[in-house]
C-alpha cells in the first residue's frame, strides 16, 4: 500500500542555540514579525517587537536597529505634515497624531521601551518582507512607510543584493560584536505583495532568501534562518491556508508556522513549562456567563492562584 501524503514537510535542523523563558527576545520587520511575537508573548515569553510599526524591507529595519543601537530620540525635525496628522517615515500610520508633541511622546517612549529591551536581549527575530523599496526623490531617502502620500514623491526600485549584503553583514558584524551574547533567527514574510505583481513579488523574496543565507554564513553558530516562506509556499500549498484577500496566512497557517518555530527552537526543559502555560491560558481564557456569581468568583480565584503557583515555579516567566 502506498502512503499517501497531501503535503511535502520541511524538514527543520534543531537550532544551534534555541530559545528559552531565560531568553529576552526583540523581533524586527514585517507583519509577520508581530504574528511570531504575538504567539510567544501569549505563551509568556520576554519579547518587545516592531516598536516603529512593522517596516518591510532590509534598508528600513537596518536603520530601526541603527537607531537603536544610538538611542537618540526623534525630533520635531524628523516628522512631516499630511492629511492632518505629524507623521514619521519610519514609523506605522498608528504612530501620526494631530500634534508634533502627540507624536513625538509616543515615537520616543515605543523607542525607550524597545532600546531597554534591545540592551537586555539575548535572542534577534528579523523578518524580511520585500527588496522593493520607495524612495523619496527630493531627499533620495528609503522610507519605510509612504503615508497615503501623492505617488509622484517617489520613485520604486528593487534593491541589488549586493547592496543588501553589504549593509546587513556590516551591521550584524558590528551589533554582535558589541553584543557577545546574542543569537540572530533570520526569516523571510510569506506575505505575498501582490500589488508588485507575482513575477516581482517572486524575484523580491528570492532575493531576500539569498540575503538570509549569505547572513547566516557568515556565522552560522550564532545567525540561523528559520523557513516561515518556504513552510508556508510548499508545506501549507493551498489557498485554505491564506486569509480572504489572498495575500495573509490564516490564523490556521501562523498557528503552524509558529509551533513548526517552537519545534526548531524550544528544548525539552522549556517545552515542559510550555505546557503548563498552555494550561494557564485555557483556563484563563475561559468564557464565565454569570461575572457576579459564585462560579465566577471561584474561576477567578482559581486563575489567580494557578498564576501564583506559576510565578513561585518559574519566577522568569513574563506573567
């Protein structure tokens, strides 16, 4: 009898170095960044991400770590006026307000938040989400975020790998220099750029995958990629695994693309603690009809004191 199979699985080497409760995790880039993040953070794990918003190509997420790395806060200089609102160009439509102080206070308290974690983190997620880039024609700089502004401001390019090597291995040569601790996952966003066209998104995310591994040679016990695009592209290869606007993975397929990170990156010891967590979580995400009512006060009891057991047990974890 032939087994059958209705998928090609990617085979996942375990890490060189993986990822614990111990670890302090900031994760950086595209959309599917925050997707990570947001699953370990529920599964109570230290992380900050995207503290400018999510950024999708190589030359922006560069100079969100450069700016980390500094620390220097933004100024009124560094922000721009359209539709009524004070924007930045390297951050997210969620970070413009109606005033230049407004924006400044949330731009530099996501900064401070993030360079404190950025001076603590052991562990760097980087998401890679497209080569091609917009770039101011008056100024010549990549922004990383366009604000619904005219077209004709900017101009659209693909970004030369050679360009893209350069910059990042300079960077990651420097940053782990200054950091002899830290560990770099490399990914690539599944998120599909359908507005470039399918033969540009395709080129794009090729070269982003020779990014990522001309990167993780350069020190492969400390850079490692992790195959979110190609889980998604060949092991998840049907349209019930995308979101309606065909582009997004489902909740389904970030759910698996997140646990297929777990198997590669977590060991025994942190898998066990895993677990109880997941038990924490259903039972603190379980729905009480009555909240005045007996049932409920004992549910809430229960969770408060299933939390205390955990913080006593595992006083690392980020409860």
């Amino acid at each position: 009898m032939r087994n059958i199979r209705l998928n090609t699985p990617v085979e996942l080497p375990k890490s060189n170095f993986g990822v614990s409760y111990h670890n302090r995790l900031l994760s950086l880039g595209s959309c599917f960044s925050s997707n990570i993040a947001e699953y370990l953070k529920l599964l109570r794990f230290h992380i900050v991400y995207n503290p400018f918003g999510p950024l999708y190509n190589p030359i922006s997420i560069a100079r969100c770590l450069d700016r980390l790395q500094s620390g220097q806060p933004f100024g009124a200089q560094e922000l721009f006026y359209f539709g009524g609102l004070y924007h930045s160009e390297l951050h997210h439509g969620s970070f413009s307000k109606t005033t230049i102080e407004e924006t400044i206070n949330v731009i530099n308290t996501s900064l401070e938040e993030a360079r404190n974690m950025y001076e603590q983190c052991d562990r760097l997620i980087v998401t890679f989400g497209t080569s091609r880039v917009y770039r101011q024609i008056s100024t010549g700089i990549v922004v990383g975020n366009c604000h619904k502004q005219p077209q004709s401001l900017f101009s659209q390019e693909d970004l030369p790998l050679d360009d893209m090597c350069s910059e990042w291995g300079n960077l990651l040569t420097k940053i782990m220099e200054d950091k002899p601790h830290l560990k770099v996952i490399l990914t690539v966003s599944p998120i599909r750029h359908l507005g470039d066209g399918l033969v540009a998104n395709a080129r794009s995310k090729s070269k982003l995958l020779l990014l990522c591994d001309y990167l993780a040679g350069l020190c492969p016990s400390r850079i490692e990629y992790f195959p979110s695009f190609e889980i998604m592209m060949d092991e998840l290869r049907d349209y019930r695994y995308y979101a309606q606007d065909m582009k997004h993975p489902s909740d389904l397929a970030i759910e698996i693309i997140c646990q297929r990170f777990l198997n590669q990156y977590i060991n025994e010891e942190t898998f066990l603690i895993f677990r109880e967590v997941e038990a924490y979580n259903k039972l603190k995400s379980h729905r009480i009809m009555h909240e005045g009512s007996e049932e409920a006060q004992k549910h809430l009891s229960e969770i408060e004191a299933r939390a205390h057991c955990l913080k006593k047990k595992y006083p690392f974890l980020c409860l």
